[in-house]
C-alpha cells in the first residue's frame, strides 16, 4: 500500500523530503505534484524502477518518452549535448516552467535510453519536486498521470490519486490541488523551434 506524505510547495519539510529520496534511491515509484499535472516518477538510475513505470505505462522502457525532471539548467549538460546560445535563452527565460523542452541526448544518458537522440527537459516552478531532485543528485524520470481521453478529478486530487494508485506506488506526495493541464512541449532540435504540444506554458515565447 502506498503511503500519503503531506507536503507544502511554499516551504517543503527537509525531513519528508530526505524520506521520499531516500525512498526514490531504493526504488520506489512516487506521484508527486509538478507545476502542472501530478506526475509518475522515480530515480533516473534506478533500472528496475524504470521498468516498472514502463510497465504501468504499457510501454518498452527503450521507447518511452518520459521526461527528465532537473532541479535547475546547470545540470542540462549531464545528459544533453552543447546547445547554441540561442536555444540556451529559451530555456533561461522560460525555466522554471510549465514547458518541457526536447534537445539532443547525449552519451551520459543511462543505458536503457542510450538509443535516443533526444531528451524532454523539465524543470517544473515547484519547489517539492525540485527539491526532491536536489536531494537525490540526479534527474528523476517522470511520465504524467493525467488520462489523455478524459478530465478525471483524480488527476488533480491527492487522495483520490491514492485511491487509483494504493497498490501501484509507494509514496504518493499531497502537495494540495494539482493541475489538469500539462506541460507545453517544444522540440528545440529542429531548425526552428516545434511546438508539438500546446499546454499550460504559453507558445508566445517563440
């Protein structure tokens, strides 16, 4: 059974937050609240986590498109290769925020995405889960719970979340009322910057 560990974004407890990374780093899968959706995630570096969040997702773990949530832009260059000076602004100005931002994937990336030439960045404006990753010193990867084909109340709210997901994860973080709207997506790899998702974040910033 999933355990419910309240939370709050405007001043995140260190002693919940040290609970939860130290459950990350024995591989628990987690649901916590993004400045967006509530989303799915667990230790980028923990394989035996990963495969079990592509397994809910229903998908091969090789060919998921799950995102990269990093606690700031320095540390982009872990698994990202150079980017110009202009793509650099975009992100500058508009992170933290409700985007995720595709760019090329570099040889750091873990084994299991190694194939993939590109990597979604996220760095939500929350401060739960970008001290959840400061905590743990490296990218949790993160998939959205939101249901594509319907607005279900459970997406935004935490007890409810528990509810669907008691036997699916370990810790599931009340940091109040989620959104239910995602992320803006842009692809930043092409020649000019691709909007491949219209969400939250504002497409005026290209």
């Amino acid at each position: 059974m999933a355990e419910l560990i309240r939370i709050y974004e405007e001043n995140p407890n260190p002693k919940e937050i040290k609970r939860v990374v130290e459950a990350l780093k024995d591989g628990a899968l987690i649901i916590y609240p993004t400045d967006t959706v509530y989303g799915l995630g667990c230790d980028i570096t923990n394989n035996a986590a990963l495969e079990r969040i592509a397994q809910l997702r229903g998908v091969k773990l090789e060919k998921a498109n799950f995102s990269f949530i990093c606690e700031n832009l320095s540390n982009l260059s872990d698994y990202v290769r150079q980017i110009d000076t202009q793509t650099f602004r975009i992100l500058k100005r508009n992170l933290p925020g409700p985007y995720t931002f595709i760019l090329p994937g570099n040889n750091n990336l873990p084994a299991v995405f190694r194939k993939k030439k590109t990597v979604g960045i996220r760095i939500p404006d929350n401060n739960i889960c970008r001290a959840l990753v400061g905590g743990l010193g490296n990218p949790i990867v993160s998939t959205s719970i939101r249901d594509d084909d319907e607005v279900l109340e459970y997406t935004t709210d935490p007890e409810l979340i528990l509810e669907k997901w008691d036997k699916q994860v370990e810790i599931v973080i009340d940091g109040g009322y989620g959104d239910n709207t995602p992320s803006t997506v842009i692809d930043l790899t092409t020649p000019e910057p691709e909007v491949i998702r219209e969400g939250k974040g504002s497409i005026e910033i290209l």
